[in-house]
C-alpha cells in the first residue's frame, strides 16, 4: 500500500491521471475501509473532470467530515454538481481538522502537501456560499482566507465579484509594516520556525513577519472579532551558510599533521612578517631553495578542533613540508637537482639566490637538530609537549580569525539573506497590491483609476495577456472602444490561443461594426476552441451584426447549453430578442442572467429596456435604478433614467439625470441632445442654445441636432438663423424633408409643445 501510494503521487505530480487513476482503484480494493485510500481515488476523478465519480467516492468518509481530503474532494464536486449545500455542509462537518492549519512554504519541487489548509478551504467555503445566494457568509470566507494567505488571489477575486467594499491600500503590506515575530506561537502554527533549522551556532535569518497580511489594519468594512484570525504556519528558517572554507584540513591519512603549515592563499591577513635573513651552512642550499616563505608548527596538544589550525593549501609538488620548511624527500631525490631550483635560479639573481638559500638552511638545520633531540625521526615532527612552536624566521604562528569574528560574519550572512528574502517578498506583495488596486477599481466601476492603475505598471507586467486584458475591458466599460480594440488585438497577437474575455472582444468588435476582422475571430475562436462558450458568443455576435438576430439567438443559446451559467451569453440572448420585439422571451433570457449574476448590471439593464419598450415605465426606471446602483459610472444608464422621467413628465428629474450624464461622460453627444431638448420644453432656450451649439460642433452632419437647433433660434426669436439650421437640416436628411418644410413655414406661428 505504501508502494501504491507513492505510485500515485508520482503519476498526480507528472500529471498522468489515467495511471494514477488506475492505481488509486487498486488502492481502493487493497483497503476498502482506509479514507486515505478513499481520497486519492475521488482525487484522480475529480482531477479528470468526472465529478460524479469523485463524489461517489468521496461521499463516505467526506459528506461526515471524517477526513479532510475527501471533504475537500466532496465539495468541489458538489460545487460542479450544483449541490452547494451538501458540500458546505461536509467542510463544516470537518472544521476542527483545518482551522488554524497552514501549509504556508511547505510547497516546493521536491515537497507537496495533498490535504489542503485552511485558505485552501476557506475559499472553497466562500465559492459555494456565492453558488449558494449567501454573499455575506462568502464575503466573511474570502475575508478570512485572505488574512490567513494574501497570495490566495482567488479570495481577492471572489471579495470583488460580490461587491465587497474594500480598502486594498491596507492589503498586501509590505513586511516592514508588519511587526517582527517571535518563535513562539499558539497552537500549532509556531511562527516562521522549522524543526530542521533550530541550529546551535549563529543566529539564522528569519522573514520577521507572522503573514503578508497579519496585524495589520482591517482592510476589510465589514466588522469582524480579531479572535477569529488565525495565525498561519511559520515560513521555514533558511538556514545560513557554511563557511567557505574550513579550518581543520584534512591531510591524505583522514589525520592532521602537525607539521602542515599555512600556505599562501593571496590573502595578506594569513601573512606572517618576513624574518630578518640569516647566514647559511654549508650544504643545506639544495632542500632550502624550495620551502615556502612563511610556516608554523603546532604542539601536541593541538587537535582537529583547535580554532587555531588555518586553512591550507598542497605545495607545488603535492608534498608535505617538515617543520623546518623543507619538503619530506627521499635519498633518490636529492640526488638529482629539484626543478624548483633551477626555475627559481632563472628568475632572481645568483647573489638573491645564495642569500636566501644560506638563511633558510641556516633555521632548518637547527630546527632539525631540536627534532631528533625530542623525538625519534619517524617523518613526523614536534609531537612532544616540549616543542611549543618556537618563534624563529620562517616558523611563525599564523593567527586565525578571532570567534567573535566568525560569529559576526555569520550574523551578517544571516541579515543580508534575510535581507533579501524580504525585499523580494515585499516586491512581489507591491505588486499584488498594484494589480489589486486595478482588479477592484474595475469591480468597483472606477475605471479612470483602474486604467491608470494597470498603465502605470512595469513594462514587463503590462505587457501580459491577464493585464491587456483588464486594460481592454476597463475600456469597454468606458466606452472608449477604440483603445479597447488595441488592448485585445495586442492580445491576440501575443497568445492566439486564448479563449477568456473573447466574448467582450467580439462585443467591441460589434460597436465598432468591424464585421471582417469580427469573422476572423470567429473563425480562430472555432479553430482552438469550438466547445467554448466564449467562442458561441462571438459567433452570435457575427450574426447579429448582419441582423441575422435568429441565427444569433441559436449561437448563444448554443454558449449557454456549453456553460449553464455564462450570465453574458442570457443578457446579448435577450437583446436579440428585443430586436425581434419578442418581449416575453427577452424578460425570461434576461431574469436568467440576473439570476446567475446579481451584480451584471447588463441584466438589470435589459429587464428596464424590455419594460420600457413594453410601455410599463415605472418597471423600467426601478430596474434602471438597479443598474445605475451597480455601476454608477455608466452614463448610459442615467441617459436611460432620464428619458423615463421625462416620458413621466417629470421634466426635473430627467434634467438632474442627463446633467450627472454629462458630468461622468462631456462628449456623450446622447446625453446633451436630450438636456438640450429637455431645456427647450421648460423654456430654457439660452441654455438650451448653449448645449445645441456645443452638439453642433461635436456631431456637424446630424440632421437632429440641426433642426432642434432651428426650433431653439425660433423660440429666441431668430428666424434668420431658424431658417438657415432647418435648411441643413434638410440637406443633410432628405427623407425627413415633410417634416423640415412644415416647420419651416410654421416659423411665424407660435410654438406647440409636442414631444418631438
């Protein structure tokens, strides 16, 4: 079982779900009873888009909150299976088994964790709470997740899809904002320290925050006890590292010798002062020539701890060297002349040569003499306590660095990987919170500070499919369809294969009437992904650009067969209704819409268009109303208000709503015909001029804005000018010419109030 298990996670981890499947079922039959076994079967089923089967077999130890794993399984299949309530019931069955669990840095290349935590399982609790019509008891979920793990970026998401007001400038703080932790904590959720960590020597760096997200100030409007927020499992302690090189040498036998001594390393601190020369003796020239400048000797009671052994390195010929500075050699080898020699006879002078040589055959001679005294020779010198290192020339003691020393440098190893750790932690929260900021500004309809927002990104995070995308439909919003078409063409060029937001590019494709390059999506949307619903919606869109409107109804009937729940495809289904003048049909594609999304403002909007094309005017202006709440930046939908208003006769309120239409959105050529028009029918006529003339300039060749502008000279009585706007009129629009002439000769007649 132990075998299959680790079969199983090898298969889950290379993405081989079919073997892992297979091999779970044998687990299964091996252990019929064991949960574990129970889990990993659900696990491979749902990973492989069989719902059904992954309830099945999580159902018995998951529905009960028995174990963890399959809890967690069972409800993300009730979530596919619309069966919210069984799977929120089975995660609270199981709450004492992942309250205050985090596996917060517990996941890397060679370790994993298949029991989720609780950000894990908050946010599952908060997605089928929103499937569930709870938002509130969602929101509490996300909010928790979020506070117990900022990188949940599902949590954020799901805060903003519900409407949630926040304060994202408190979220995502950086952790010089966060007080330092200690190493202790409540429960079992200690903080920031590992088991394999906790070494006696030095300090260890450490992250000095409990959480991204932790004490800092509620982010969140919602009230909610401080009881509740759990402190996450500790980020493991990097451990510091090993000095570069070692102190303790170990020679060719695995012992130390205590005749090694310090070789030059090009590091001026090792580097004992040069001893004043001496006069040689005769025949000691030949083995002197050869031994380094600077040596030391060590006394027995030195051993392979003693702080004081240095680093060393081999001599050229890969020797030891005696205590006197001269290389161990045997009778044959002094019989010939040492290389060294002759290389060292060609760099220097002869005179150079002579001197040293006599000084150093000078000390190796009597330091060879005090050996044999103390010690047999046996190839190894100065074992007895006697010989304590005397101070001669070459025969120094190198001194190591000090403890103290080392402990310092360790430390200052600890505080710059510290260091490091938390500029890049703090980096990657700076930028969660910017595309944050963004995300909920977009939620929000604040769309000036959503554009500007993801603009002011770095280059190499706007430039991504994910932020092109916010950025195009940050611009739909606000109905500049121009700088959205760049945004997704861009998009396209950088990852074809997309499917996500391709229904809003198709949608701005439709304002823009660009039928071709509409096509052309339809056709790469088909080609990658035919059983999208993204890709039935473009198509749809296609059709009801070339007002095929049936065509286009069966295409998003098609996208809403593919996802039940794609609220967009109901709301465009209820349009191409409406251009039917089906009504009945519209309201019924348009309550479905709300119903799967109470915050798409598009929905609400259809109920009021329906209702208003139906003549039931107070219907509309409450769904209108409804709408505007949602999104209070769509000057649309006060345009919409105020044509209701007005058609009620109450002429003020549609004023007050087309001049906070013209206040969110100056150029909106709609908006000012309709208060110029408004101002004309409460005798307002210096004001209603005042509009005309600056719609004149924005639409020149729009035969309306003309003939009101002759209707508005004639009620200041300026007939001159009256005559010359109904004569552009007229040219501009010949088939209204009935019209035009009648008011051309009624100009001396006093004005009727009519609704034009």
């Amino acid at each position: 079982a132990s075998q299959l298990r680790q079969l199983i996670y090898y298969h889950l981890d290379n993405d081989m779900l079919d073997n892992a499947n297979f091999l779970a079922g044998r687990l299964h039959a091996l252990e019929p009873r064991n949960a574990d076994a129970q889990h990993l079967l659900a696990l491979t089923y749902l990973r492989s888009r069989r719902p059904k089967a992954a309830y099945d077999f999580s159902h018995k130890s998951g529905a009960i909150g028995r174990h963890l794993g399959c809890a967690y399984v069972f409800a993300q299949a009730c979530s596919e299976l619309d069966r919210y309530s069984e799977g929120l019931a089975a995660l609270e069955a199981c709450k004492k088994l992942w309250v205050g669990k985090s596996d917060w840095n517990k996941h890397s290349e060679t370790s994993r964790r298949h029991t989720p935590d609780a950000p894990a399982v908050l946010t599952l609790l908060g997605r089928l709470y929103r499937a569930n019509g709870e938002p509130r008891k969602a929101g509490d979920c996300f909010i928790e997740a979020h506070k117990q793990n900022a990188f949940v970026w599902d949590a954020f998401e799901g805060l903003c899809t519900i409407g949630a007001d926040l304060k994202v400038g408190n979220m995502f703080r950086q952790m010089t904002d966060i007080p330092a932790s200690s190493e202790s904590g409540s429960g079992d959720t200690q903080v920031y320290v590992d088991e394999d960590s906790r070494q006696p020597l030095g300090p260890q760096p450490n992250f000095g925050v409990r959480h991204p997200t932790a004490s800092m100030d509620d982010p969140f409007t919602s009230s909610r006890p401080d009881s509740a927020l759990q402190d996450p499992e500790p980020l493991p302690k990097i451990k510091g590292k090993m000095a570069l090189s070692e102190w303790d040498t170990p020679t060719v036998h695995g012992s130390i010798l205590d005749d090694d001594i310090t070789m030059a390393e090009n590091q001026d601190d090792v580097f004992a002062p040069v001893a004043p020369s001496r006069r040689a003796r005769p025949g000691q020239q030949l083995e002197a020539s050869d031994r380094p400048r600077y040596g030391q000797n060590r006394g027995q009671s030195e051993g392979p701890d003693d702080p004081m052994h240095a680093p060393r390195k081999p001599s050229a010929q890969g020797q030891k060297r005696t205590i006197s500075g001269a290389a161990s050699q045997t009778s044959a080898d002094l019989s010939q002349p040492r290389r060294s020699n002759r290389l060292f006879t060609q760099s220097i002078t002869t005179r150079m040569t002579r001197s040293t040589a006599d000084t150093t055959a000078s000390v190796a001679g009597r330091a060879d003499r005090t050996a044999r005294t103390a010690k047999a020779a046996t190839g190894t010198k100065g074992r007895t306590g006697a010989v304590v290192g005397r101070v001669v020339s070459g025969n120094r003691k190198v001194m190591p660095p000090d403890e103290k020393e080392k402990e310092k440098e360790k430390r200052a190893m600890s505080r710059n990987s510290e260091r490091t750790e938390q500029q890049a932690m703090n980096s990657l929260l700076d930028n969660f919170r910017q595309l944050a900021v963004g995300s909920h500004a977009i939620a929000k309809f604040e769309l000036p500070e959503a554009i500007q927002t993801f603009r002011s990104l770095p280059s190499a995070q706007r430039e991504t499919p994910w932020v092109l995308a916010q950025l195009g439909k940050a611009y739909y919003e606000a109905a500049d369809y121009k700088a959205a078409e760049e945004c997704f063409s861009k998009l396209m060029k950088m990852q074809p294969s997309r499917i996500e937001d391709m229904e809003i590019y198709s949608t701005v494709l439709w304002h823009m009437k660009k039928e071709s390059t509409l096509s052309f999506l339809c056709r790469v949307l088909r080609d990658n992904h035919f059983d999208a619903p993204e890709t039935w919606v473009a198509v749809g869109n296609a059709f009801s650009l070339t007002r095929e409107h049936d065509s286009a109804i069966s295409a998003f009937k098609r996208a809403t067969q593919l996802d039940e729940k794609f609220a967009y495809a109901y709301t465009l289904m209820g349009h191409e209704y409406m251009a039917n003048e089906a009504f009945d049909s519209g309201l019924l594609a348009f309550r479905k819409a709300v119903a799967i999304d109470r915050r798409g403002y598009g929905g609400w909007y259809g109920l009021g268009k329906c209702y208003e094309r139906m003549g039931k005017l107070e219907d509309a202006e409450r769904h209108y109303q409804i709408a505007h709440k949602i999104n209070p930046s769509n000057s649309t939908l006060l345009v919409c208000i105020g044509v209701v208003m007005e058609r009620l006769r109450n002429k003020d309120a549609a004023l007050k709503n087309y001049a906070q239409a013209l206040e969110l959105a100056p150029q909106s050529a709609l908006a000012r015909f309709k208060k110029a028009r408004v101002l004309m029918h409460m005798k307002e006529y210096d004001s209603a001029f005042a509009e005309l003339e600056i719609l004149r300039d924005q639409a020149p060749d729009e035969a309306n804005v003309w003939f009101l502008l002759g209707k508005c000279c004639k009620g200041l009585n300026d007939k001159a000018g009256a005559l010359k706007a109904f004569t552009t009129a007229l040219n501009l629009d010949v088939k209204a010419a009935p019209f035009i002439k009648e008011a051309m000769e009624a100009l001396d007649e006093e004005d009727e109030e009519s609704d034009d």
